[in-house]
C-alpha cells in the first residue's frame, strides 16, 4: 500500500513540475523535477511563445535552465520538442527516451560510437603569424597551426581529475537492475540522480566521486549492494574552465578545457608578446607562483614536465625577457636566443643545434654593447665552455676558407686523372705513380705545370716528362701544394678527320675518318645502297697545295667511280682521304607507280595506276568502264591535295596588310587545317568533243576523280528565309529559286549571290547597265548561295555636323574667292 501511494505522490509531482514548466520557464526555481516526456503539445506551445515574448532563443536559457536543477537529458529533449534543427542536437537528444534501456534498443541507424565520445566545448583560436618575432628561436612553436596540444578527450578520465561545475557524469547500472542517465554538475557542484537524490561531487576526484555515487545508489538499488548489478561513472561532458594569460602575444581571458594544459594555453595565447621570455614563464594559482615553465627544455630535449595541467582562474604570466643574444652566419639555427644566468657560450650552441659543416670554429667573433658604444671581441674554441653571453651580444660565425692545406692536382693522360694530398719533397714521378701512371698515348715530351705564386699570381713551368720518368734529378722537380699538372696526349694534337656520304644510301651521314679507310668500308658503315642507287659515284676531294695556282680554276678534285649496286662493292677498292665527299647517285628511270582515285557514277570506280606521264582525267575515266547513265556531265570535278610547298609558298609571301591584320594567318590556317583538296571544275562535254583541249586535265599523283549523279533539285542555302531544295524548272532563272524560298532575310546580299555548279565551279551575279544585273545560268544539281551582308558603321550626328562645317567653309571660300 505504501509502495502504491508513493508512485501517486511521484506522478502527481512530477505533474504539477510539468504544469509549472509550462507556465513559465523563466520563472520556475526548481526544475530538477521536470519531465518532458509528460507535458502535452499545449505546453511546448506555451513555452514556444514564452521564449518568444521574451525574445530568447532555448540555447540562451540553457545555463540558466540547468543552473535550477533541469537535467542535460530532460533539457535535450525539451529542444527536440521544440523543433530544432539536426545539427544543434546534443547527445542526450540522439539516445531520447532510450534512458533505462538496453542496448539492443538503438534506433536503426544511429552510430553508437560517436555516443561514446567524449564532448567538450569546442574552442576556436585564429593564429597570426608573428614576422617581428620570427627570429626569435621558440617563436614557431606558437605560428604553427597544426600543433596545438590539445589535449585528448578520447582517452581514459585521469582517476585524479576534479570534478567541478560545468562537468557531466554518464552513470549507469548494469545487471538485474538497470539504469542509465547523464547529469550534470550544477553550479553548487552537485548531482541530481533520478530516484537517488542530490549527491555534493565538487572538489572530489573521479575515482572519489565514483566511490560515493556507488554508495548512494546502492540504498535504492538493493542490487548493487548484493552485487547483481554494477555501477559506472564516467565523465561524458569537460567542463571548461576560465584562465588569464598575461604577457603575451594575445592577452586576455581564455575559456578552454579542464584537461588542457600550460602549453595549450599558451599557443591560443600566440605565445609571448615581441618583448616576452620563453624561458621563465610563471604560472600563478592562488596567488602564488605554482611554477617556472622553461620553454627551451621542451624545445631541446622534448622534456615536457613543465607542461602542467591548469586549473580554474589559473594566471599565466610572461614576463619581459632579460638576456637575449643574435647568433648570424654558420650555425645549423641561426636566430635570437634567450639566455639564463649561469649559461655559457656552449649552452648557445646546444641551442642553435652547433656549428654547421662550413663553419669556422676556431673562434667566434662577438660584436658586444658597453652602454656607450660597440665592441669586438674573439672567443677561442677553449673559452666556448667558461665565457657567458651578454644581453645584446651579436655572434657571427664565418666560414672556413675556400682553399685547401695539401691540395694537388693531376689531369690529362694519366690512367687515374684526380686531386691528392701532397706532402712535401714530392716530385713529378711520386705524384704520376699515384695516378696509376701514364697513359700508351701520353706526350712524353713536354708536361705542364700551373703553380701559384707566393703573390697568388700564377706562373707555367714546364717539365720534360720523359727524362722526368726517367729519374732526370732536374727534370723530376719537386713539387708545391696548389701545383696544376696537365699530361698532354700525342692524341690531343691529331686533327679529326671526318668523311661524309649522301646521296641513295641507308645511313647519309659525316662519318670519322681512319687511315686506309676505303669507299666499300664506308658504304658498309652507312648501311649500304638503297634500291634506286645507280652504278655511278662521284667523290669530291679536297685539293691541298703549298703554293696557288691560278691556271687551276678547280675547287675540288672530282672522282667518277662505278660499283656493282647489287653487291655494294667495287672491282677496284677506292682508298679515301680526309674530308672526302661521296655522293651516289640515283637512277636516271626509277620511278615507282602512282594512283588516282575515281569514285562516283562510273562503271568500275577504285583506284588506278596513271599508265603514263601525262595521264588524263579522259584516259582513267574511259579505263574505269566511262560515266553511267545516272551520271551528271555538269557533275565531273578533280579534288587534287594541297601540297605542303603551295602552303609555303603562301607564307613566303607578304600581302602588305600589317602585322596586326590576320588576312594571311586566316589563309594559311585555312589551307593547314579546314582544306585539303582543291577542286579542279572539268568540262566534260568539252572533254568529250575534243580530246586535246584545256579541259582535258592532266592528273597528278593523288588526284581524286569525283562524278556526281545526276540531281532534279536546286539547293538555294545562306541569308534567305528557308534553306531548300527547289526541283529544278528549265525555263526559270536565278531569281526564281530565291524566290521559291521566301526570299532573303534581313542581312541578306542580293547583290553578291553566287551559283555553285556541281562540277566545283562557281559564278556570281553582276551587273551590266548601271540599273541591271547579269544572273549567272541555273543547271540541276546547282547550289545558290547568298552571303551575309557586312555590317557597316552608320554615322553618327557629331560627324555629319562636322561634314557640313567642312561644306560650308569651302563654299565660304569659293564665294570669297570668286567675288
């Protein structure tokens, strides 16, 4: 009976929680009662038009909302109710009413690891690049946008993290009895369990506060206390807490994560300001200095135990730098450095990462501040451990010297041309035998030593290298370091000779020339005759004399030599000499067959060989069986291709229309790319009459015969109202066909209409009297064709005013004139 009469209690509380919510959202003091799921339509209206009145959005009631006690779930789904868009859904929306259920009741679809994910505020930072402190060694610690330290919120909840206001506990019970809910902690740093009560966590530990709920849950589910069912806390919500950071490049207050740490803070900071350390950072909590942060620790050996986690109201202080020294020149990190006291030069160095591998580190030049003006001091590589860095200090590092202590050189024809040490009392013969000797084609007379003078002037000595070899004490001289020593070869001093061939041979070429090299041998090397090569060669042969003999008017000595084409040889072995010219020559008959094409309305259309060389088109048309009866005699046209010479000869010539007019290049590209045949228009009834006149064309290789069948129809194209076909009518002419199609349109020109014969040829009206106009004749199968009109540029008021001024001053002066 008691059990049955607290149940009512509960309802009707939760009721009355629910009617209240609906009166008023804003108004309510304790809303930890609240159900969503129990009030009606009516009631999210009320609340829809409340949140209006008040001009708030559900977002901006929120805090305050669970500040009085309101679930995160039961304020989840209170803006699902209220119609929000997808995107705004927490958590605690995507699982609804799916509290107290197991897992088997996911709705179909819904991704249960991203439930499973921490949340956290998300945190937004702009980073600006810093240019006046990019020098500063750490600076780029804080400019990179891809390292942020972040810290992890997908990880296990460190057990000594401390709850505080803000956070929110996943609990749930697992077992016989089962249970599940999110609840925040309320800014008296409490939770609000459903059937449990209110539980204080703030201040305590996870691992402290789990400790406890378990306590307090196990008093209402007599299942946990007998261990039939489990308890787990797990932190689903970072609270996000508040520090100030000071100093640096971005000061100001910063809301970031609970788990975030020194260094987090300090790259949505910027780092510190132009003016800030990086190596004495002070973290302030509860007034105090909590700790020293030496950036450079983390930066050098990766060390990150300064980097400590933050807490609420934390204070990170950058103060102003007080050592800072320039490093400039060979080192692996040039830049500024930040010096602490105590630290020496070699400390720098372990900064900068030492010196590069072109640096002088014999000693560093230091240009230093004495309060009044600047002064240079050197540092010896013993002092680099004991002398300590002054604020201000400008260390250069040179590099090494661009010359060598024990340098020779040995080139030319030695077996192994190279650089070696030198030692002294060496001489020619040690520093030869170490290049492996000479080469079979060394010049043994004389060898060439370039030796630098003690003014660094250059001087030759010359060594006569066979007695050199040959232990001469004083032509084996003894050598300096920087010695230069060429070997000459006998091979350096020969001319190349060359041989050249042209002409029907495979491989034409310029050839090298050998001694006793003879006319077969060179044929051989160029690959031999090609099939039209004739029997005769011709070789032109220098003429080399001491003296000029004018009675000689011959440029070169000309040689006439038959061969056997078939075998590339020759009875007699011509012997060549330097810089012959050979030319084999082809053929005078040795012409391979040649093809017209003839398609159309013949009897046997196909390709034929011209059977002579002054084919005619009569000739191949009355081979291929002579025109069908379905043929038109107005129809028979020649398509011969371009050549590549005809659309040279167009760019060779100058049409003097300017560089900017593109007349010629529209030409050129015309004949290059949109023609590829020009038509010859034939005649054919004059062919047939006469043989022997003009129309009878002779044919070229590659010629293409077309004779089209014959057509009843008239195609009128181009500016008229309808582009037709009109049958053809014998006793109509030019204007009828425009005519039939409705005549010309609007930029249509009469005046230069063409008529297109079905042979290719083309005729074009034109005019007779000053009044009349000769229409060229129709035939079937013809094509008229009426171009656009061009446009022309009316004038305009300002010119004709400016014409009329003109004939007005002229007759002025005509007036004038004639008085």
């Amino acid at each position: 009976m008691k059990k049955i009469i607290t149940v009512i209690v509960l309802f009707v509380a939760l009721f009355q929680s629910s009617s209240l919510m609906a009166q008023d959202i804003l108004k309510g003091n304790d809303l930890s009662t609240v159900r969503v799921d129990y009030l009606s339509d009516g009631d999210i209206a009320k609340i829809k038009s409340q949140l209006q009145s008040n001009k708030m959005t559900i977002d901006q009631v929120e805090s305050m909302a669970l500040s009085k006690g309101m679930s995160a779930t039961e304020f989840a789904k209170l803006k699902k109710r209220l119609g929000l868009p997808e995107e705004t859904k927490t958590k605690n929306e995507k699982k609804g009413t799916k509290k107290n259920t197991n897992d088997s009741d996911l709705e179909e679809g819904e991704d249960e690891s991203e439930d499973d994910i921490r949340k956290q505020e998300k945190i937004e930072n702009k980073k600006i690049k810093d240019s006046l402190n990019s020098l500063v060694f750490g600076s780029e610690l804080f400019d990179n946008p891809t390292l942020n330290f972040q810290p992890n919120l997908n990880l296990a909840t460190p057990v000594n993290y401390v709850l505080g206001p803000g956070d929110e506990l996943e609990i749930s019970v697992n077992g016989v009895q089962e249970f599940n809910d999110n609840v925040p902690v309320s800014v008296e740093g409490k939770v609000n369990i459903q059937y449990v009560g209110q539980i204080s966590v703030s201040g305590l530990t996870i691992e402290a506060a789990t400790q406890k709920i378990k306590g307090a849950i196990s008093h209402v589910y007599s299942t946990v206390r007998s261990g039939q069912s489990q308890v787990d806390v797990s932190l689903s919500r970072i609270r996000t807490i508040k520090v100030t950071i000071i100093g640096s490049r971005q000061p100001g207050n910063y809301s970031i994560s609970s788990l975030a740490t020194v260094y987090n803070a300090l790259f949505l900071g910027g780092g510190p300001s132009k003016n800030g350390s990086y190596r004495n950072i002070e973290l302030i909590r509860n007034n105090r200095v909590y700790k020293n942060i030496d950036i450079y620790r983390f930066l050098v050996t990766g060390d990150q135990s300064d980097n400590v986690g933050l807490k609420d109201n934390d204070v990170i202080r950058i103060p102003a730098y007080v050592n800072r020294v320039t490093v400039e020149g060979e080192m692996k990190r040039p830049g500024i450095f930040e010096m602490k006291k105590g630290e020496h030069f070699s400390d720098l160095l372990n900064f900068g990462s030492g010196f590069n591998e072109f640096a002088y580190t014999a000693s560093v030049n230091v240009l230093q501040k004495t309060g009044k003006e600047y002064k240079v001091a050197d540092i010896q590589a013993a002092q680099y451990g004991s002398y300590i860095p002054l604020n201000g200090d400008v260390y250069r590092i040179s590099k090494i010297l661009n010359r060598f202590e024990n340098r020779i050189i040995i080139d030319g024809a030695v077996f192994r041309p190279d650089t070696y040490s030198f030692y002294p009392g060496m001489r020619v013969s040690d520093l030869i035998r170490q290049a492996e000797g000479l080469k079979e084609d060394a010049y043994l007379k004389r060898s060439r030593i370039i030796r630098l003078k003690d003014d660094l002037t250059k001087e030759i000595v010359n060594v006569d290298l066979g007695k050199a070899m040959s232990s001469d004490a004083n032509a084996n001289i003894e050598l300096k370091k920087e010695d230069r020593i060429t070997v000459y070869s006998i091979l350096d001093f020969k001319e190349e000779y060359k041989v050249t061939i042209d002409g029907e041979i495979k491989k034409p070429n310029i050839y090298d020339y050998q001694d006793n090299l003879t006319l077969n041998d060179l044929i051989i090397a160029a690959g031999g005759l090609t099939g039209s090569a004739s029997k005769r060669v011709e070789i032109a042969r220098m003429i080399r004399a001491e003296a000029i003999d004018d009675t000689n008017p011959n440029k070169v000595e000309l040689f006439n030599i038959e061969i056997t084409p078939g075998s590339n040889e020759q009875s007699t072995n011509f012997e060549l000499k330097p810089f012959d010219v050979v030319n084999v020559r082809r053929m005078a008959v040795n012409e391979k067959p040649e093809m017209v094409t003839i398609s159309g309305a013949v009897a046997y259309p196909g390709k034929y060989v011209l059977a002579s060389k002054k084919e005619k088109i009569y000739d191949v048309v009355k081979r291929a069986g002579g025109l069908t009866t379905l043929a038109s005699l107005n129809g028979v046209k020649i398509k011969r291709p371009i050549k590549k010479d005809q659309i040279e000869d167009l760019e060779n010539v100058s049409l003097n229309l300017g560089e900017k007019d593109s007349i010629q290049n529209k030409l050129e590209k015309k004949l290059k790319e949109d023609l590829k045949f020009s038509t010859i228009p034939v005649d054919w009834s004059a062919v047939t009459k006469n043989q022997n006149s003009n129309a009878n064309v002779t044919l070229l290789p590659g010629d293409e015969i077309d004779v089209s069948p014959f057509n009843e129809t008239v195609k009128v194209a181009g500016n008229v109202l309808l582009t037709s076909e009109i049958p053809y009518n014998k006793n109509k002419g030019f204007g009828y066909y425009l005519d039939a199609v409705g005549g010309l349109d609007a930029k249509g020109w009469r005046n230069k209409a063409y008529i297109i014969y079905p042979n290719g040829e083309a005729a074009v009206t034109h005019k007779v009297l000053l009044f009349f106009r000769s229409n060229p004749k129709v035939v079937p199968g013809a094509q008229i064709v009426v171009p656009e009109k061009p446009e022309t540029q009316k004038m305009s008021t300002a010119q004709w005013v400016s014409i009329s001024s003109v004939l007005v001053s002229v007759g002025v002066l005509l007036v004038t004139a004639f008085k």
